[in-house]
C-alpha cells in the first residue's frame, strides 16, 4: 500500500536551531502536505505542495516536493517554543496517507 | 477562511450507550468530509470518507453497523459510536474538503476525546 515513513520520530532541540524532518514513500503521489497538531487539537495544515520541486515556504517553515513524487521534506528555521508539537507529513492522490509523525520538543 | 468544527470537544459515556459527534465546515461548502480516530502518540487513521447525500466509504476493519456516518448537508457530517465500549475510546477527528481545481485540502477540525467507562 502507500505507506508514508517519517522520520524522525522525535527531535529534542535547543530553541534557536533549525529542524529538518522528511517523509518517503514506496509509491508517488499528487500532492505532498504538511500538518501541526498540537495535544489535544486536531492537525493545522501549514503547507500543501502540488507540484514535483516545488519548494514553499511559510514563515519560518519551508517545504519541498521531491522531484521523484516519492519524498518531502520540512524546514524549521530559528525555533521557538511555541513550535512544540507534532508534525505529520501527508501524501495525497485520491485518498490522503499519513506518515507516523515527528514529535518536537524545543527547550528554551 | 476554511473552519472545521466539532461538538462536542469531549465526552464520557457508560459502555453500551451511544454517542454522537458533529462535524460542521463553517465558512465553506464541504464536498467530502472525513472522519479518523487517533490513538495516543499515533498518527490519524482514517474510518470513512463521506460526500454529501450519499452512503459514506468506509476503510477496511471498520464496522459501519457500529461507526454511522451521516452527512446530510454540505455542511453538517455526524458520527455515532453505537454501543460504546472501552476499547472504542479515542480521539476522533473530522475533516472537510472543498474543491477549487488542485486546491482540494482537506481541514481539520479540533477533535473530540471520547472515553467509555
């Protein structure tokens, strides 16, 4: 099936650093996106990507869809506390899969 | 633009009863609505996919005589947990897609933490 692999699972940053998590997949898919849940809340799309190469940025938040449809990967740039949280990455064609998540914790 | 509403934010209910969770787009028409349950430190799994009017899909090993879906409007989808058991808490969370060409993202609403006693 289309299974999404993220990693990594968990990150452990000093505030300040920049982050980089990524998503691969066995099978291609149309669009790439990326999503924040914060603990207890449902996930907050922060980039959807349609196009392979395409490289989107959102802020401190940067994105890119692999040139091979098959990976994406997020930047986070200069952290903050406030980006504590979990990422999910999604790849999407007619249905929508998720990757595991990367849980950040960023320490003041 | 694009909010995604859920009622109730919680709820706990005795084994064998029913409950019922409401999903609402608010500022948009919603083709497609999605509902996922989401075990602690687990990624979101999709249950059923519904469109507006028609009978919901649902993914493989989920009961649709337990989990009924009802998306009666473009605005309003509801799922109702039939005769809760513990093992059916979980949070659950809707989504809600709108078309506009490529733009067809889905939006997440808050979720809804259900615990059966």
């Amino acid at each position: 099936g289309q299974q999404l692999n993220q990693s990594p699972q968990s990150m452990f940053i000093q505030e300040g650093e920049d982050v980089s998590m990524n998503c691969t997949s066995s099978s291609i898919f149309n669009t790439w996106l990326w999503y924040k849940q914060d603990p207890g809340e449902g996930p907050v799309l922060l980039i959807a990507l349609y196009k392979a190469g395409e490289l989107t940025s959102n802020g401190r938040l940067t994105a890119q869809f692999g040139i091979t449809r098959k990976d994406s990967f997020l930047n986070i740039s200069a952290s903050i506390p406030s980006d504590v949280g979990i990422y999910f990455c999604a790849g999407r064609n007619n249905d929508m899969r998720f990757g595991a998540g990367t849980r950040l914790t960023v320490k003041p | 633009g694009a909010v995604v509403s859920q009622h109730p934010s919680w709820v706990i209910c005795k084994s064998g009863t029913s409950v019922k969770i409401e999903c609402r787009s608010l500022d948009f028409q919603a083709t497609t609505m999605f509902w996922y349950r989401q075990f602690p430190k687990q990624s979101l799994m999709l249950m059923a996919t519904s469109n507006e009017g028609s009978k919901a899909t649902y993914e493989q090993g989920v009961e649709k005589d337990k989990f009924l879906i009802n998306h009666a409007s473009l605005t309003l989808s509801t799922l109702t947990v039939t005769s809760a058991h513990p093992e059916d808490s979980s949070f659950y969370i809707c989504s809600a897609s709108y078309n506009r060409g490529r733009l067809d993202t889905q939006y997440f609403g808050p979720g809804t933490r259900l615990t059966v006693l």
